[in-house]
C-alpha cells in the first residue's frame, strides 16, 4: 500500500483543472489499496483556495459551493485527515528555522513527517506543486513529486 501526503496545491487539482490535474487524477483512479492523507488545515487551505478562485471571476458561485461540497463529501471517506496536535506545531515551528517556507507550508510538511513517527511509521510519498515545498520536504528525508511537472516514476 502506498500512502501519499497530499498538500492543498495538489488536492486543488482533483477539483479544478490545472496543470497536473491529469497525473494526480490518474493515480488517484489507479489501485485501491493507495491511501491519501491530508492535514485538517487542507479543509481551510482548499475553502481558501476555492473563495479566490470565485473572487477571480474564474469559478461561479454554483460551482465553488459544489467544490467544497464535494471535498466535504471525499473527508474522511478518500482523504484520511491528519490531525493538527501540538507535536505537528512543534514540528513546523522548527521547520521554519531551517528552511524558506510560509508557515502554513510548514505545517503541511510537519504533518506529513509526523506520520513516520512512531508507534506506526509509515514513509510517505509527499506530494505538492510548490517547489520551495518540495525542496523542503526532500531535504527533511522524503520522497517527493510535482504532479504538475512530471509522472510519478
């Protein structure tokens, strides 16, 4: 079973068309035994996300309320959320001593690194569409891919 960390770049593109929509939509569609994590910030990142999108004139009203109606139907059922704790915090408040990143970037990251702890570490695929993220994230130890750049080797 493959566990993939999906940030809010990517979850974006499983509901808006964007680069590298296809790719993520693709591994998505492929064997049932993969599992998606998300952090529960993702909820507030995507509403975010989605809100802009409308304000640009890119989106309708109709269709942002259906996007966020969908996710909030994929919750817990696609996408298995990764709770915001305190050692997730900790985690993205030392992140940010050592590398470049937006603090809510930090806490994507931190999240998904929290999934290799114990008492079940896993060694997820991080994946993102933000390179300063991603850089991040390979130098924290973790695998990674841009679903916007490339398929997944």
């Amino acid at each position: 079973m493959a566990v993939l960390y999906l940030d809010t770049s990517v979850l974006v593109k499983l509901y808006v068309s964007e680069p590298g929509s296809d790719r993520i939509m693709r591994f998505m569609l492929g064997p049932a035994t993969h599992r998606f994590v998300v952090s529960t910030l993702t909820r507030v990142e995507f509403r975010g996300a989605v809100r802009r999108l409308q304000r640009e004139g890119l989106v309708g009203r109709p269709l942002a309320d259906e996007l966020l109606d969908r996710l909030a139907k994929h919750w817990g059922r696609v996408y298995t959320p990764q709770p915001l704790t305190e050692v997730v915090l900790s985690h993205a408040a030392s992140l940010l001593d050592r590398h470049p990143l937006r603090s809510l970037d930090a806490v994507q990251l931190a999240s998904c690194l929290v999934l290799q702890m114990p008492p079940r570490p896993v060694h997820p695929l991080f994946v993102s569409s933000d390179d300063q993220l991603l850089k991040a994230a390979a130098t924290e130890g973790l695998r990674v891919w841009n679903p916007a750049t490339s398929d997944l080797k």
